[in-house]
C-alpha cells in the first residue's frame, strides 16, 4: 500500500493530471472512475491505483478486471488518493491508459463520413461533450486545430464519458490543408457561421459532410472559413446570438444523423 504523497508514482500520476507535457512524453492519460475502468481496453491500461476505502465497496467487474490485468495495482491509502485525482470526490479507482494515435485515413474509412471540424475550441468540458454526442448521433471522426485544447486533459475526459476510446479523432498543424484533402475527397463543409446564408436544417447531409466549428469566443478563423462550402446558421429567438460550441455542434451532427435515418 502506498501512504507516502512523495511516493515517486504519485507524483507521476499528479504530473499526468496537471501538465499536457508529461501526458505527451509519457504518451499517456489519466481516467478515473469505475466506468472509466470498466471500458477501457485492458491491453492500454498500464497502472491502476485504488484507495483503501474504496477497496471493500468495488463492484465484482472491477475486481475480476484487475485480476485480469497484466499491470500490477496498488492500494492508496485515502489522503494520498486525494492528492492524485483531479476531482473534489475522488471514485476510489484511477488507471493510467496508454495515448491512442489516429490518421486521417482512419477517419474516412466509409463512404459517407460524418465528421467534425474544430478550430481553437479552448473548453475542455465544450471538446469532452463533442465527442460524447458525437458518438451518439454517429459522427465517424473529430478533427482538432493544434491550438484546441488538450483532449487528454482530465476534464475533457470526463465529459467524453467513455467516447473517448471510441471516436477516432485527429490533431492537425494545417486546417486549411487538412479542408483541401476533404474537398477532394467529396466530403461537403458546412461552416457554423453568423452570416450563413441558409438554416442548418435547410441542406442536405446525407453525402459525406463536415461541420465545421469555431472557437468559443471568435467563431472560425475567416480564412477557415472561406474554405466552406456552405455558410449554414441556426435560428435564433431573442437577443440571442449563437450558442454554445458544444450545443451548436450537437444540433449540427443530430440533423446530420436524422436526414441519415431516413
């Protein structure tokens, strides 16, 4: 059992929660959580640490997956849990999952992908509910500007509510570059834009689409935006402008998904 917070592990594991730098170097992310657990791949998980006081109440899942694991785990006594998770009521169960690594490719591998464009999205709750209701209304794979936030980030994790071992995803340096390679490959973009020229539910989806989504605060660069095929908006009553990145996203995909049904 660990008792000790200077332990070398936990500050490994306090390092991995705080700073984006040692997740890249380590090439790993931090989950916590018994679902969290649950539905990560038991090849990726490379550490799991559980607090005493969690020890006595885990569910039978849990125990035969930790026996299952090739990993060893350890006990942490409740002060030191504390320190390591990223959460004000920590779960009593925290794994270490090893990074995944996607291509463009492995996002365009049907015939009419559904995908998402993110420009500089900075909120790491805004990215986690993307993919989360992204995998819900069947988007095939997200693409991330470099300066979007962290997707490793512990808060983003937690809002992906498990999508993150699910949806393929990318990080590109050149969005621009990156919208040229769509267009080429017949996948129409449709830019979230305050002067769309046509309602979001006016447009036909059912082809290879792309949405595209700007930051919170500034909306897609205007050279990114240009690159769109189609300016769309969503209607607004009130002195409401626009809406919330992660909400405005979720109208988009679900649209997208209902004309699929059909």
């Amino acid at each position: 059992m660990i008792t000790s917070p200077t332990n070398k592990r936990i500050k490994e594991i306090i390092q991995l929660n705080q700073k984006a730098k040692a997740r890249r170097e380590r090439d790993a992310f931090i989950v916590e959580g018994a679902k969290m657990f649950l539905e990560a791949d038991i090849e990726r998980i490379e550490e799991v640490y559980v607090s005493e006081s969690a020890w006595g109440q885990l569910s039978e899942a849990c125990k035969q997956k930790l026996s299952e694991l090739s990993c060893p785990y350890e006990t942490v006594v409740d002060e030191v849990f504390r320190k390591m998770s990223d959460t004000q009521t920590p779960q009593g169960i925290l794994c270490v999952v090893r990074q995944y690594h996607y291509e463009l490719n492995d996002i365009l591998v049907t015939e009419k992908p559904l995908l998402v464009v993110l420009e500089d999205i900075q909120d790491p709750g805004n990215l986690g509910t993307i993919f989360r209701t992204g995998e819900g209304a069947g988007v095939t794979g997200i693409i991330m500007s470099s300066h979007t936030v962290d997707i490793y980030n512990p808060k983003t994790i937690r809002s992906t509510m498990g999508s993150i071992y699910r949806m393929p995803f990318i990080y590109v340096e050149d969005l621009q570059e990156t919208l040229s390679v769509l267009k080429k490959k017949d996948i129409a973009t449709y830019a979230a834009h305050l002067q769309g020229a046509k309602f979001y539910d006016e447009c036909d989806y059912q082809r290879g689409t792309a949405f595209l989504i700007g930051n919170e605060g500034n909306g897609l660069q205007e050279k990114t935006a240009k690159l769109a095929d189609t300016y769309i908006k969503i209607p607004m009553e009130g002195k409401v402008e626009s809406l919330n990145a992660a909400v405005a996203t979720t109208i988009l995909i679900y649209e997208a998904a209902r004309q699929r049904r059909q």
